[in-house]
C-alpha cells in the first residue's frame, strides 16, 4: 500500500530534464524484471514470495504484485509530473484498494449484494482513501507548483473517479480480472477525460 505513494512523492526530487521519468522508471522496471525471474520459477527466494502473495505460491507474483508495478511504471512514463492522473491512479489502487482489503476483512461482515466477496465496509474505504489520497497528492504537487488547480473542482472530480474505480474494484468480474488492473485503468481512462 506504501509503496506508490512513497515513490510517487519522490518524483519531485528528480530534476527537470525530459529524461527524468524515464530515469525514474527504471524503478519499476527492475522490481517487474524481479518478479518475473521469481515468478517464473528462475531463481527462488522464500522471503520474497512470502511477503508479496496471499498462498506461498511465486507464481502469484506474475499477477497482482506484477500487475502493481506495470502501473507504477505507466503512471511514471506516461503521466509523470505533467498530469494528476497518473497519481490518481496510484492513489486509488494503492490506497484504496489496499485499505478495502484490510477493512473489507477485518469490518466487512455486511457484503454487497451483487457480490458477496465484497463488502460495505471494504468499498466505503476504498472510496474515501482513494479520494483522500488522490486528493492529497494533488496538493502536494499544486503546493510544489507542478500544477495550477481548483481546489475544489479538483475534489469533485477525484470524488467521481474514486467513486468510479470503486465501483469497478466491487464487480464480480474482478475475480477473472485484477483489480489490480481494473481499478488503475479505470481511474486513467476517467481521469484522461477530467484532467
């Protein structure tokens, strides 16, 4: 859950240079070459699968863990620092869909009622970590001047594009589709339109 947002707040350290972004990505790229290489089995370490796969199993990481840096790696190439949307995205999927799954477990006794593998408590959560974080980021980078926004028109739409990947990540088509995938998409594709 940390991981997007610790990296996305470091892209204003890079300079100004066109190259930037593609320096910073290399970040991503070689957590994606690492995943591969243990997800398809060419090296092992316990550790490592252990702490980034819900069964134990490294082929695990050749989905969600690998899914999650793809989109790093896109919102660092394509969006950078010219555009919010790129850190909505990794807003919404990290902080929100990280935290649904932590409420969604531990509160989520109330399940939705066209998908019971999901939860009231659990979407209630992504919606407002995923709006209040997006939103956060986007202060955080008006403040440093990358970006000139309306505050408030700024809120409305990261609250339709929040509440958007929220209602994507609560379908039961997730289950045959990573919402690791889904939730970020859906959040680039509405925020290329808003933004």
């Amino acid at each position: 859950m940390t991981t997007g947002p610790l990296f996305m707040l470091s892209w204003p350290l890079f300079s100004s240079s066109s190259a930037s972004r593609y320096i910073c990505s290399l970040v991503p790229l070689a957590n994606a070459v690492r995943l591969l290489i243990l997800g398809l089995g060419l090296r092992t370490n316990e550790g490592v699968v252990k702490s980034m796969s819900r069964d134990g199993d490294a082929k695990e990481l050749l989905r969600g863990p690998l899914y999650y840096v793809a989109v790093l790696f896109i919102s660092t190439v394509c969006f950078w620092r010219d555009s919010p949307v790129g850190m909505i995205a990794l807003s919404v999927m990290c902080g929100g869909d990280g935290i649904a799954d932590i409420i969604g477990r531990k509160f989520g006794r109330e399940k939705l009622p066209y998908n019971e593998k999901k939860s009231w408590a659990g979407s209630t959560a992504m919606f407002v970590c995923g709006t209040a974080l997006s939103f956060a980021s986007i202060y955080y980078f008006t403040y440093l001047g990358f970006y000139a926004l309306d505050p408030l028109d700024t809120l409305a739409r990261v609250t339709f594009i929040s509440l958007a990947a929220t209602l994507v990540e609560s379908l039961p088509i997730t289950s045959s589709l990573d919402d690791n995938l889904m939730v970020p998409t859906t959040a680039m594709l509405l925020g290329s339109i808003l933004f």
